[in-house]
C-alpha cells in the first residue's frame, strides 16, 4: 500500500502528483475464494478488513452490484454516537466509537472523525426524564452522556434559540461529546484502500443473483452477473436489499425496507459547530467540513425500494428546522437524495449466523448504521471467521424475534440518524 504521510504528499507535489497510484485494484473474480461478502458498503469493505487483518482470511472478495460506498454508506448524514439505553447496544456502539477514534491511524487514511459533540434537545418535561434516563444508563456503562441546562445548551451550541416566547422551548439537553460525524465516503475508500493491499478482491458491478447450497443445506457459492463464484462461507451486508438477497437463500428475514431522505443546504462560512437532534420535532443537523448544513429526514411511511422519498417528508423537515433555528430560514437547499434503509421490529440490528451453513448476515441497521460501522465490521468478521458469535454480537440474533429477547431501541432511534 502506497501509505500517505506529509512527507509522501511533499515527494509527489515535487513530481507534480503523477506518482500516485489507482487505490485498489479492479480484479476479475476468481472462481473459488474462502469467503464472500455481498455488499461494498462501509460494513462489507470493514469486515473484510478485519477477517484479512485480524483473522488471516485474505482469499476473500466483497461483491457489489454498484460502486463500493454507493448504497447507505454514500447517503447517510455521518452522526456517530453510543448513547443507546439497553446494555447490549451500548456495549455495540460503544465498541464502534472507541474504533472510530483511531481509524485514520490504523487505515493511513483520514477518514475525518470528528468528536464535536451530538447534542439532544428537550423540550417537554417528557423529554427530561427520558434523556435522564439515558444518561444514568451510559454512565453505568461507561459510556459519556451528561445533562445541560439550557443555558449550557446554548453557550455550547450558540445558534440554540432559548427563549421562554419559543413555540418548543429548549428547557436542557443531554450531550454526549465523544460523538460526532465522519466523511462517510472516505470510511468505504479507507477500508477499500486497507482491505485491498492484504490481497482482498473487491468487485464492482456484480450483482449477486442466487446463493448456491449443497444437498445437506450448506452454501457453496453464489450466482453472480459476472459468473458462478464459489465460496464456503457468504455474509450478506446488503443494507436496504437484504430481504432480496436473504430470499435467494431460502431465509425469510424480519425486515422492512423504507426509504430515508436526506438534505444539504448551499455551503456557508462556519456557523454550527456540534450535531443537534430534537426527537420531539423530529428535526436534527450538522455542518459538512464543505459548509453545507447536513439535515436528516425520516422514513417514508410506505415500504418502497425507490432510492427517493415522498416530497412532504423533506418539507416537514424543513418546517422543523427552521422552527428551531429561524436564523437558517433564508437559506437554500442545494439537494436532497434517498437510501433505502432495513428495519427490524425493536429497531437493532442482526449480526449474526444463519440457519444456513456457510451463510452469515449483518443487517437491520435501519437509519442508524454509520456510526456502528468498524464496529459491526469488526464483530461480524470475527463470526464469519470463527463460526461463532462475538460476545459483543451474541444478542443480535435473528432468533430474538421469535424467543423474544428484544433489544428495543426504538426511543434511540425517534429521529432518524
Ligand atoms: C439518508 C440517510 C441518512 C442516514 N443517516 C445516518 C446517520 O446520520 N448516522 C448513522 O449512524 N446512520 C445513518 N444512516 C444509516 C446508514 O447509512 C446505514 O445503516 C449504513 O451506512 C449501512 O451500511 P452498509 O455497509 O451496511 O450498507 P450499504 O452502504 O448500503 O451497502 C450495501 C451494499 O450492498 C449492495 N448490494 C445490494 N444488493 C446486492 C446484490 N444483490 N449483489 C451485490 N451487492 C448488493 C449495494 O449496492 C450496497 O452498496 C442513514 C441512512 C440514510 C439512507
């Protein structure tokens, strides 16, 4: 791997950038690997890197029916945080923030992990007692999560409008400062980047069509748009169209596919410098390091899988911004875009073996995956490799549907991020 420092960036300035080389390969498949991944979102490209890095496993490939980073990991808004209430996925994000804060050393590629803070604003007496709950359960966990008086909200984040005239007044908010953002296409380049130069073949532009199984049930590959490849071991990471590719194998997945919008506006010089989110106005944003404000939208109402959305979601989002910050009234959206996102009914994801042989799935992110990425990456290879869950994944069954040992983080996921 051709690793990036100052001093290689001032070699090649020397010979005016000619020397820089393609950042992964672009293979033929092979017809046998070890392993497969179905997805080159940040989640596949990931578990492909720690089953070369960590497990040894570099006879690999990841498949994409698209460009890698083109699905969920290319459209999402970038908010990392582990504040969730129930152990188990405190345990899970958490896993996943202690990563983020050193993957541009371990990948050598920055991949702008930003701590600046994710702010949570309360507005009802309901709202206090819920995020002091959250608070009280991170802390038990060794996760950060401290409450702010408003005052404090708004000497930490400027823009917050406090006024008792406020239609949704902000009477504290609870604030989690190791959380933040990351530029979402370069965690798929860097992992991409790391995955390739240990030998894994990532391609491009082949869709998966049929999962293959032997006679006893076991998989033995899968048909593809560029040919049969064959493979012992196959872990779906098909955000959005996981059901699609679960169905080749047979498995009815408990899954529902919405859409997800989100927006940015025109970039502007800095004027936010921390994530705010407000369940109860169902709004949240971010400046991009562009300047674009980064708004989140929610879910369609409706099962679809049209990377796009109904118009009235955006535009209630945008109600809901400017009701709480009137200083961003007049500005101009530059464009909005969809992704399709996979629920699970108690809103956790499924990290784990399948009833099939060979067959491994990580799913049901639902709107909030991004910030799990190296860690759901680095559990998930650790499953594929060993055939047995990490005890960080072992709860996130697909069997807890159906003993129903939920892990129901539906108040986490009240607006969608
Ligand atoms: C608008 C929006 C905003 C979001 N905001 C946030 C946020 O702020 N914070 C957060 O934590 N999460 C957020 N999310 C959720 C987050 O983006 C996802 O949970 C996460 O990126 C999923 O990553 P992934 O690698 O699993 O999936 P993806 O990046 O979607 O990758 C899956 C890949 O599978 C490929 N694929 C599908 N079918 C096949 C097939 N048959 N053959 C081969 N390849 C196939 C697709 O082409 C795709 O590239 C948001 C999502 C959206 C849509």
């Amino acid at each position: 791997m051709q690793r990036f420092s100052a001093l290689s960036l001032f070699r090649q300035g020397l010979s005016g950038h000619r020397g820089w080389r393609a950042q992964w390969r672009s293979p033929e498949p092979k017809a046998a690997y070890d392993a497969l991944i179905i997805g080159a979102g940040g989640h596949g490209l990931g578990t492909a890197y720690y089953l070369a890095r960590e497990h040894g496993m570099r006879n690999i490939a990841v498949l994409d029916r698209g460009w890698l980073g083109g699905g969920n990991t290319g459209r999402n808004t970038t908010i990392i945080r582990s504040n969730y209430l129930f152990d188990e996925s405190a345990a899970l994000y958490d896993h996943a923030v202690k990563l983020w804060e050193g993957l541009s050393q371990t990948l050598n590629y920055n991949v702008m992990f930003s701590p600046r803070g994710v702010l949570m604003l309360a507005h009802t007496v309901h709202d206090v007692q819920v995020f002091q709950r959250h608070i009280h359960a991170n802390r038990l966990n060794g996760v950060d999560n401290e409450w702010l008086s408003a005052e404090e909200a708004k000497a930490y984040c400027p823009p917050i409008e406090i006024g008792r005239h406020l239609r949704y007044p902000v009477i504290g908010a609870a604030l989690q400062r190791r959380g933040g953002t990351a530029r979402h296409d370069a965690v798929a380049w860097g992992f991409a980047r790391a995955a390739d130069a240990m030998g894994v073949d990532i391609i491009e532009n082949c869709a998966v069509t049929a999962i293959h199984r032997d006679a006893a049930g076991a998989v033995t590959g899968v048909e593809t748009t560029r040919g049969t490849i064959r493979a012992p071991k196959v872990g779906v990471v098909a955000a959005g169209h996981t059901s699609v590719v679960m169905a080749m194998a047979g498995l009815r997945m408990p899954l529902e596919s919405y859409p997800l919008q989100a927006l940015v506006s025109e970039p502007v010089k800095p004027v936010f410098p921390c994530v705010v989110m407000s369940n109860t106005i169902h709004a949240y944003i971010s400046q991009s390091d562009k300047g674009e404000l980064v708004i989140g939208a929610g879910t369609d109402a409706y099962t679809s899988y049209s990377q796009r959305g109904g118009l009235h979601i955006s535009s209630h989002t945008l109600e809901a911004i400017c009701e709480l910050f009137p200083m961003f009234r007049r500005m101009r959206m530059l464009r909005n875009w969809g992704g399709i996102v996979d629920v699970t009914p108690d809103r956790s994801p499924i990290i784990a073996k399948t009833s099939v042989p060979g067959l491994y799935v990580n799913s049901g992110w639902g709107t909030g995956g991004f910030k799990a990425t190296p860690g759901s990456a680095h559990v998930f290879a650790w499953t594929m490799a060993k055939d047995e869950p990490h005890r960080i994944n072992a709860p996130f069954t697909i069997e807890r549907f159906r003993d129903g040992l939920l892990i129901d983080e539906a108040a986490a996921a009240a607006v969608a991020h």
